[in-house]
C-alpha cells in the first residue's frame, strides 16, 4: 500500500492529477492500488470485481463457447420459456445463429484470443490477432430476446439506427469486460465530508476525471 499526505493550493487539472499519481505513488497496472490524502480528502484506488456482464442490469447475455473459461453460459431459454443448453445442441456457429434467429434473440458475435490470458473482441472490431489460427476464434454471442430489447429502448421497432447504437454499447460492455478480466478496472472512495464512488472505469485517466472536481471543489 503507498500513502502519503499532499497539500494543494490551486486548482490541478485531471492530467496534473494523473501525472501525480504515476509518478509520485508508483501506480502501475500489475499493482493497481495507491490510497493517499489530498486536502483532507482521503482517495482510495483499488482494482474493481464489478462484473459488467453480472452486476448490472439491462445488459446483454454472453452466451459462451469457450471450454476453459467460466465466463457467461451456455445455456438459455427458447421462444417457449425452456433451458436449452444451446452450445451442447448445436455443432456449428452457424447453427447457434439459426438457433438465436429461430428463439427471438438479437445477438452480435465475440471473437476470442487466448494466449497467457483472454482478450475478447466484439465482431466488427476485432484486431489482427483475432484472426490467429491457433490462439483465436469465436468466444460466443452477447444475446438479448428482441421483445426485452424493445421494451429497455422504448421503442416498437428495432430499426438500424436503434441496432447501431445497441452495438456501439455492446462494444462498450467487451472492452469494460477485458479491463475486468486482465486486472485493469478501477474503482476510488473519496472520504471528506462526504463520501464519494465511483462504480467502475476503465483507466486511470477517468479516474482522474471522476477525482479532479471533487479535489478542486475542496480548494475552492
């Protein structure tokens, strides 16, 4: 643990803050902990165990190919409300979207790269290395029925404006993901007068944007 007690005068931008932080606390990935005091404001950087795919609402379901990993399922309800366990039944990827197609399910396809570690990539954004023969391939699908997609989005049509902007947050949702899974999601406590939290980010950097007003507010 580093903790050591600063006084700031002026007002400090998120990248003064940022830079502080690094240099000053020896803040690195592999070591994502630093709790120091600022101003009488006491700041607590931990790694985060948010799960994104489980501990929030209205998000996706990832349904699961991979063998080695316990991450998402493998199983889900079709059109008439009964588990199937989808993976198991279908031989095929393209088997698995009939399948999705047939039960009501929007879903858009994750490709997968293990090596020393699993990185996953939301189809359309996938990186060279998710093309590797002997590393990579599908992961699975993020799937959600197309009646509880409506209803969430409040709209009665899933029109392409509507899917685009679905994709974009599912893309959102693998890249908090892969910071979940590699160690790399943050969260900070704040203890003032008040207490302030922050649920999960993906970098320092928004760290430092979630921080920079609480400390300035202080100085003020």
């Amino acid at each position: 643990m580093i903790y050591t007690t600063t006084h700031i005068d002026g007002q400090v931008t998120s990248k003064e803050l940022e830079k502080y932080i690094i240099n000053e606390k020896g803040f690195y990935y592999n070591d994502c902990y630093a709790n120091f005091e600022i101003n009488d404001l006491n700041i607590n950087i931990r790694v985060s165990d948010f799960n994104p795919l489980t501990d929030q609402d209205e998000v996706p379901t990832f349904l699961s190919c991979l063998k080695n990993y316990t991450l998402g399922t493998k199983t889900l309800p079709n059109k008439d409300g009964k588990e199937i366990d989808v993976i198991y039944e279908c031989d095929y990827n393209y088997e698995v979207e009939a399948w999705l197609e047939r039960n009501g399910y929007f879903y858009k396809k994750v490709y997968g790269y293990s090596h020393g570690g699993l990185s996953l990539a939301l189809e359309g954004y996938a990186s060279e290395q998710f093309s590797c023969p002997f590393d990579s391939g599908v992961a699975g699908y993020l799937v959600m029925r197309k009646e509880e997609l409506r209803r969430i989005r409040g709209v009665k049509r899933l029109t392409p404006k509507v899917l685009e902007s679905e994709i974009k947050l599912y893309k959102d949702l693998i890249d908090s993901l892969n910071n979940y899974l590699d160690g790399t999601q943050l969260e900070v406590r704040i203890e003032g007068n008040e207490i302030y939290d922050s649920c999960f980010v993906n970098s320092l950097e928004e760290i430092c944007d979630f921080i920079t007003p609480i400390i300035n507010q202080k100085i003020v």
